[in-house]
C-alpha cells in the first residue's frame, strides 16, 4: 500500500478536486492507495474565526457558510447527487450543534475544535470519493470517523505513540483495504480509546505513521506549489525551491517556523529510510522537493531560512549564578513543571546571564515559575529582575553543508549588520546544521530579506 497525504491548498476549488482526482486514480490501477485527507482550503481557518465569535454570541447564522462552501464545489464539479447532498447536510446539522454548544457554554474544548475541523475534513472526503467513482475508481472507500489506527499517550507537546498498538492496528486495517481509500483525521486514541491529536497539520504526521508501518516505498505530499520554498513566501515574493534536503534539515525547518508539514513528520521515516516527496499536482510525474536521509548541497551550502514570530526574550543575570551546580537544572525544572517549551536558549561563558526564548502567550507564567523558583536569589540580591523583550522573532538559517564552513557567521552577520538588523541573542547547535538569533519582531522581514540576497540571490 502507498501512502498518500493532501494538503489542504490544493483542495481550494473544483478544479483541484479535479487534478487530484486524475492522479489518484491513475495511480491506483498499479496499487493499492491510503490518502490521508485534509478540509478545503480556507475551512480551517474559517472554523477557528467561527469559535472565536462562538465563544460570544449565537453563530448558526454564519455556519452554513462552512457547508456552503462544499456545495458549491459540488455543484462546479457537476456531482449534484441527492445522496451526497444529503450526506453533506447531515454533517451540517452536526457542525450547527456542535456551534450551539459552544455559543450556550461560551466555551470550546479541545475536543470540539477537533470534531469540527474532522467534521470538515469528511466533508472534502465526501466529494472527492464521490469524484473518484466518477472517474472510474471501482473501489473507493472514506474511512468512518469511530476508526483508530494509531494510539498514543497524552504529552506535550504531542502525544507520543504507542508503536505496537499502532502497529498492530495498522497492519490489521491495511491488509482488509481495497483500492483508495480516503483517510479523515480522528485517527489517534489512547490505550483507552479517548481520542488525541497531534496539532497543526497532524495529518502530515498520520501519514507518516502509516507509511513507516507499512514500510511503504515512500511518502508522498501532494501540493499546488513546486517544492518547498527556501524563505517563507510571506517575506519573499517568489522565493527559490528546494529541490533535495536531508531529513534533519527539513525537522529543523519544520520546527522553527516554517508551515509545510508537522514538525514530527520525519521522524518515523528516518530508520526505515522512505523517502518523503513533495509533489505538485501541476507537474505530477515529477518530484518537486526530494527528502530523504543525504540532503544536497545548495548555493553556498545553505539549504533554507524561516523564522518564528511572537517571541519573548526572557534575560537571567546575576552574580549569584556564577559556577553555582545544578542552577540551570533548578531554572528549566521550573518551566517544565508550568508547561513552558523554551525555543531556544544562549548563555555567556562567564555564567552571568542565561537568556531564554519563549512563546509570547507564555511569558507571562514563564516570569511567575522562575520568580518563584529564584525567590532567595531575587530577595537576597544575587540575581536582578528579569528582562523581558517584546515583541521579538527568531530567524534560522539551516543548512547540512554549513558544517565547517569557514566565513559563513561573518557573511551572515555582516549581512545583517548592512542591513542595520540588531542581534539580541545568538544560539548554534554542536552540529552547525543551524545558525538561531533572536531580532526585534519589526525587524524580522529586513533580516529575512537581507540573507535570502546574500545567500541566494534575487527571488525566481
């Protein structure tokens, strides 16, 4: 069974539908297919903007924009069928009383954002089975949403698989399957049933899953781009492609802001070796961007940037930390027990300072676990207050060929400097696959501007 996975741009319009419909079932007369879906474009982010009203005011005036929208696709598509009109419709009677709840409580769980967008992702599933049959696909199936085919254990930040049940279920679901079939996205349960997500893009990291099980020859992500950008698009017009990268570096990418799969995406792929190929349904037969285990060296050994907005930087200093063992341990103790992820991390050689990068929502608890942990030290003068900076970002520049690299800080640091970017902080792994710094926020789009030129030229 080969695996595929459908980013939700380009499930944006019947014509989308469309092309992905071509090339599934063209691919499913050699084999057998699991897709692993995701809502129309847009839906996702229209059903967040629903439960943030939701939260105020009744909104069921509103949510038949969401069905609507599925409509209107299937109408463009020419599948006005009254039985998947009907289906659709009773999804949207289940959206309007999920919304309901939420405008009665003034409140939305967890787990009725996940039962929506799920709700939606059937919806998309819905049509583009119905596409399928319509091409000719004799055996097209949409998976139920009781199903679980993957079991974890509640964690942070996400639950962490249980690989033998998950294998076990797997295996046992793959070898009932026939032709396509089309994968939604409740798929993750405890050992007891309840079930959990894995966040943003968690179908990404589904697919992968499936796929390393199954040992699959490779994982494909279908998208209506060629490749995966060297700079995020929203700072760079047209930016160049990447057309092979190694594992790590696209973990590296993924982690540190940038959207295009799940930061986990990798990790199941990497003992088996499958390599992971970004495709666009505009060039199907070709592979837009190759990740697997040997990355290639790019311009000047420099793979990609991204960056991560909405950063606070928090800053430690004090006399009193000064060879004390076990002080940092004491410090991210204190974060952990509050459920604060630090994103990155500089300490002078001296010991005098630790500065520490969080998420900005975050900063406010971080300040109250580590003004408690470090009460005497604060009381007795041994350390300061803290300094906090905001808003900041974190920019990175990723690479697998900047090991050993000589000159590279100079050029990029330089760089910034020309471009009159100051640095508040800097951070490189023993690995040299990643270069952090922490800028100003309102600085972020020169800083990304300024490197994308030095390194990689003008934008295609």
């Amino acid at each position: 069974m080969v695996v595929h996975r459908l980013s939700s741009q380009l499930l944006e319009n019947a014509e989308g539908f469309q092309k992905i419909a071509r090339i599934l079932s063209k691919e499913s007369e050699l084999r057998r297919l699991a897709v692993v879906l995701s809502p129309v474009h847009g839906i996702d982010s229209l059903i967040r903007t629903l439960i943030a009203e939701a939260v105020h005011r009744d909104v069921r005036d509103r949510v038949r924009e969401l069905i609507e929208i599925h409509l209107d696709v299937m109408e463009d598509l020419h599948l006005n069928t009254a039985s998947l009109r009907q289906s659709l419709n009773e999804l949207a009677a289940q959206i309007n009383d999920l919304f309901l709840g939420i405008s009665l409580t003034r409140y939305c769980t967890d787990r009725t954002a996940e039962l929506l967008l799920d709700l939606a992702i059937q919806a998309a599933g819905l049509i583009l089975k119905e596409l399928l049959i319509e091409h000719g696909v004799s055996s097209v199936s949409l998976t139920d949403r009781s199903l679980s085919l993957i079991y974890a254990k509640p964690s942070r930040p996400f639950p962490i698989v249980d690989w033998e049940l998950t294998g076990k279920a797997i295996r046992d679901w793959a070898a009932e399957q026939q032709g396509i079939v089309l994968l939604g996205g409740l798929l993750v349960a405890t050992p007891s049933g309840q079930k959990v997500n894995f966040g943003r893009n968690s179908g990404d990291y589904i697919a992968s899953l499936i796929a390393s099980v199954l040992r699959a020859p490779s994982l494909t992500v279908w998208m209506n781009q060629d490749g995966l950008p060297v700079a995020p698009a929203a700072y760079i017009g047209n930016p160049k492609r990447i057309r092979q990268m190694s594992y790590e570096e696209c973990m590296e990418m993924a982690y540190f802001g940038s959207d295009f799969l799940h930061p986990y995406t990798l990790l199941p792929l990497i003992e088996p070796n499958i390599p992971l190929h970004i495709r666009s349904i505009e060039t199907p037969d070709t592979t837009a961007t190759l990740i697997e285990s040997q990355g290639s060296r790019y311009l000047h050994n420099i793979t990609g940037l991204t960056s991560i907005e909405k950063i606070s930087i928090l800053n430690i200093e004090g006399g009193g930390m000064i060879g004390i063992p076990g002080f940092a341990a004491r410090l991210f103790a204190a974060l952990s027990q509050s459920q604060i992820n630090v994103i990155m991390i500089s300490q002078a050689s001296s010991e005098h300072s630790i500065c520490l990068a969080i998420r900005e929502e975050e900063t406010g608890r971080a300040v109250q676990a580590i003004e408690r942990e470090l009460e005497q030290e604060r009381q007795s003068g041994q350390i300061g207050p803290i300094d906090i900076l905001q808003p900041c970002s974190i920019v990175a520049i990723i690479g697998d060929g900047m090991k050993g690299m000589k000159g590279l800080s100079g050029r990029i640091f330089g760089a910034l400097g020309r471009a009159g970017v100051n640095v508040l902080a800097i951070a490189q792994g023993s690995s040299e696959r990643n270069i952090s710094f922490a800028i100003a926020a309102r600085e972020t789009v020169l800083a990304i501007e300024s490197l994308y030129h030095e390194f990689f030229g003008d934008p295609e």
